[in-house]
C-alpha cells in the first residue's frame, strides 16, 4: 500500500539534490554508513522505496537478523520514522525502530506461549533437558541461539515456571489464543475426541495430544529409504560375511542393526558414563561395530540403528529410582515419564549418528508394560509422572524431543508400535497411531499374523494382513503428516510358541502384498529374533525390488 510522504528532508537529500542541479560532486558530504541489523518480533520485515510522486511503497521484505548498511536519509510517513539503508546493491527505506545495532537485538518478542509441548534444554545444543512446558504456557524471553537466513529463531533462551532454558521457537506462538487452540483443519481433532476405547484404558485422552503439521526430517545431503525393503540383522550376525554376502544378493535396500537391543552392541561411551552395567555387558568394541556398519554404508545400503527404549534391564538395574514401581516393588521397566531415560536413549542415538554413521535411528519399545492397564487399576503404582502427562502425552512428547536430536545430529527418525494401535484408541501403554506418526519420519508397526488371537489367524496371512493395513491406513490419514508406515512383517514359522505353518516365500509375499493393496507401501522388514540364516535364504527372494 502506498503511503503519503510528509518529509523526505534531512540536510543530506537537500545537499544532494542541490548538488545535483549545480553540477557538483557531493560526494565527501555522503553520509558515513554505519552497519545495523534488521530486527522484529516476526521473522521478516517490510522494505520501502519511492516512487516517482514521492510516496513510500512496499518494495519487498528483509529477513530478521540481515545486516544492512544504514545511511543518513530520512523520512516520515503517517507519523511513522523510516531510516534509509542500503541491503546488497539496492537502497532501501524500512521503519527505524527495526534497525538495531548488534545481532543479538534482533529478535525483539518478550513473550511466547507454548502451542505444542516442549522440552526445556539446559543448553543451546545437546539433549540434556532442564524441564518442560506445558501446552497453554507462558514463557519469558531472554535471548535466543540462533536465526536462520530467513530470520526464525531455532531456539528461544526462557524462564517459565518450570525453570530456565531454551526450547525450540517452532512449537511457540505469539498469543494465548493460538496457544489454547488444537489443531483441527481436516477434523483431526474432532475424530481424536470420538477416539475411545470401550471402557478405560489409562492411556490418556486422544484429544489431549498434538497434531499440528509436524515437519519431517530433511537432512542434507541424506535421502531418506521411502520404501525400505530391509534385513533385521542382531549385533552377532552384523560381522559376518555371510550376512552381508545375504544383503547384497538378495536385492535388500536398507538393514535395520541392533544398537541396543537388550544387549549393547558396542562399548558406547554414552553407555560407559551413564550405563556402565550396559556398557560392561557390550557385544565388541566400537571400532569392531564401526567397521561392520561401515561395510553396509560403502555399499550403498541404508542402515538404520535398532535401540529399545523403555524395557531396558540394564539401566533398570543401574538406575532403580528411573523406574516404574508398583505393590511395593521396583520393577525393571523404566518408566517411559522418566527424563534421565530420554537423555541416555536419545544421547546414545545422537552418539550412534556421529560415530557410527547411521542413516536413521529407530526405538522399540517406546512406551510402557503391556501391563499397564493392570498397573493403573491397582492403586498402588508409581509411575514416576513429574510433569503431570498422561501416557499417550508422555509418548508423544519424548518422540518430538527424539526427532528434533536426531534431525539435528544429522539422521531420520523412525519408532516401532503395536499392532493394536491401528484399532483407533489410545492404548493402555501410551500408544497412539495418529500421534506418533504426525512425529515420526516413519512408523513401523508389527503386526504379526500369529498375535491376533488364538484361532488360527496365521495361515491365511493375506486377508489377516489386509485387514489389519486398512485400518492402519485408515489412521495415517486422519493426520497432514504422516510418517511413513514401514511395517515389521511375520518372518518365523508360526505360531511362535508351537509352530505348524513353516513361513517361507509365498507367505511373506502375502504379506506384502497385503499391505501393498491397501495402501501401505513404505517397506517392510521381516521379524526374524535370532536371523536364522536359513530362514532369511528360505525367502530371500522377497527384498526383490
């Protein structure tokens, strides 16, 4: 919008355009520039030029935190101050209250309130955590760790009432309005509150949780496995050659590696300093790890680093006060609410990326017991709930404090679930499908034919399958961001406790193409616990692209 110019009139314009008409060379009286930076309580701010009448109009945007030079003109418009400044080679006019003179004026919001709960960090980078907040609280601004080049703030440094810290600007807006909402462009939030299961589970209310469009994972120069047809390999088949020489004859794209999957693989010094019953316990030494990932790296495969969360019998033994407690007794589950448990998970993730090299890290186990439910109806468990969250809250909100430490050590993000999870409530352990998948760069569900029941649900696995990924398809699309269901698929001979039905080919390809048909096309990855080789050479025709 064009703007009325009162006064475009300080010494120097007048000097200027009176040397201008005379002919003569003004310029030793140019005015000295003087670098300033651009600053907001937005991310971006609007620039001004004039047009041939001598009106201000809108000329473009700078973002926050760009450094200009700042020149003697000046001018006045409905009462308003603009400073004249010159940005690359063009000249601009912008209001002077948005010009400061260090970067760290430039971010000029007091304060915020959180729209989706986060995770206070003690620090500007790392995962050790100072607290959290709350959906619906205020923060206080006192600073800031950095602007990207088109001015967002990544984090906020603030005091609230948990304490002091930084959090991640992303999740925060500008008003208790937008900070109360829930997010419900599609009906999300409409169908979460219908979301119940028959009688209490204890989990949590769906309509408690957050689906704002969560941004996945966009690592440079890393592209993400969309359709991973990959090979689960423990930490003693991952050094041998005849696994490898399986992988790459058998067209495989990708192999899930146990990290920690009861056993440590490696002697991870995150483990030594916070674990050390784990770390005493590790399968080899971390150069013998190294190499061995390193040889599926090489060879164009993508590798995805296996941890299991929360059932975890080694920290559960070194950490007993993390832990759930129930009828007097410690248990050794620790307890998914416990943020020493998030720091140590997600620090070994972080560390796996760095060191090892991994593609994309995935948790199992990321909630609590399948007894729960028996747990929460007994009356005499702890669960250790600082903050006050329900289990499906306290879910999702480690998986948003897991994604943003994983992205930014540079990896992806995935977690395993319940099969259960595709029915559509929230389950007595925390898990919600809709709400881990609007977190998480991929989902991988595990529905095994010969866990529906105790009838005969496995020798048919095509029309078992195809059920279950309707209704999992059916979850993915109540979100605007799903992950990617990469779904774990029966690889043994079921059923597991008393086996008649041998699973070989034909049976995974049921599988398959099950999921295929209805909708679930972002991979798979066969369920083998001991990687029998045979078994994995039995159907190995079925990572064929």
């Amino acid at each position: 919008m064009k703007k009325a110019l009162v006064i475009i009139c300080t010494l120097v314009i007048a000097a200027l355009s009176i040397g201008a008409v005379c002919g003569i060379d003004l310029g030793a009286f140019a005015p000295k520039k003087e670098p300033a930076f651009v600053a907001s309580n937005q991310n971006a701010v609007a620039v001004y030029s004039i047009d041939n009448n001598g009106n201000l109009k809108e000329d473009g945007e700078l973002p926050r935190g760009a450094k200009v030079d700042k020149g003697g003109s000046q001018a006045s418009s409905d009462g308003v101050e603009y400073t004249g400044i010159t940005y690359g080679e063009n000249d601009y006019f912008i209001e002077s209250d948005a010009l400061v003179e260090t970067k760290a004026e430039c971010v000029k919001e007091k304060t915020a309130y959180v729209r989706t709960p986060v995770t206070v960090y003690a620090k500007k980078k790392g995962p050790e955590i100072a607290g959290f907040a709350r959906k619906g609280s205020q923060l206080e601004i006192t600073g800031f760790d950095k602007i990207d080049e088109n001015g967002n703030v990544n984090k906020y440094r603030i005091n609230c009432g948990e304490g002091k810290g930084y959090v991640y600007a992303k999740y925060l807006v500008l008003s208790q309005e937008e900070a109360d909402k829930y997010y419900n462009e599609n009906g999300e939030y409409d169908k979460a509150k219908k979301d119940r299961y028959s009688i209490p589970l204890y989990g949590g209310d769906a309509e408690d949780l957050d689906y704002y469009p969560h941004e996945k994972g966009n690592i440079k120069g890393k592209k993400f496995c969309d359709n991973a047809r990959a090979v689960y390999l423990h930490a003693g088949a991952v050094t041998k050659d005849e696994y490898f020489d399986l992988v790459m004859d058998s067209g495989a794209n990708a192999v899930v590696i146990n990290i920690d999957g009861g056993t440590l693989a490696y002697e991870s010094p995150v483990a030594q300093e916070l674990c050390p019953r784990a770390y005493k316990d590790a399968h080899m030494s971390l150069e013998k790890y190294q190499e061995a990932v390193k040889k599926y790296t090489d060879a164009g495969i993508y590798t995805i680093g296996r941890i299991a969360c929360f059932n975890d019998t080694n920290y559960a033994k070194d950490h007993p006060e993390d832990c759930i407690k129930t009828g007097g007794k410690t248990t050794e589950w620790v307890s998914a609410y416990s943020r020493n448990a998030w720091e140590y998970k997600v620090s070994m993730a972080v560390e796996a990326v760095k060191l090892i090299g991994f593609d994309e890290i995935q948790f199992d186990y990321v909630r609590f017991p399948e007894t729960a439910y028996n747990m929460s109806t007994s009356g005499s468990t702890d669960f250790g709930n600082q903050f006050d969250e329900s289990k499906a809250q306290a879910i999702q909100n480690f998986c948003f404090y897991a994604s943003d430490q994983i992205h930014e050590a540079g990896a992806y993000f995935s977690a395993d679930v319940f099969g259960e999870c595709s029915n559509g409530y929230v389950t007595a352990y925390g898990q919600y499908w809709p709400a881990i998948s609007n977190v998480v760069d991929a989902i991988s569900s595990m529905p095994y034919t010969d866990h529906f029941g105790t009838t005969d649900t496995w020798s048919n696995p095509y029309s078992v399958m195809h059920s279950w990924a309707s209704s999992a398809a059916e979850q993915q699309s109540h979100i605007p961001t799903p992950a990617i269901a990469r779904t774990w698929i029966t690889g043994y001979n079921t059923p597991y406790n008393n086996p008649t039905v041998n699973y070989g080919y034909d049976k995974l390809k049921e599988q398959v193409d099950a999921l295929n048909d209805a909708g679930l096309t972002g991979g798979f990855i066969p369920w083998n616990s001991s990687c029998e080789l045979s078994k994995y050479k039995q159907y190995q025709k079925i990572w064929e692209q």
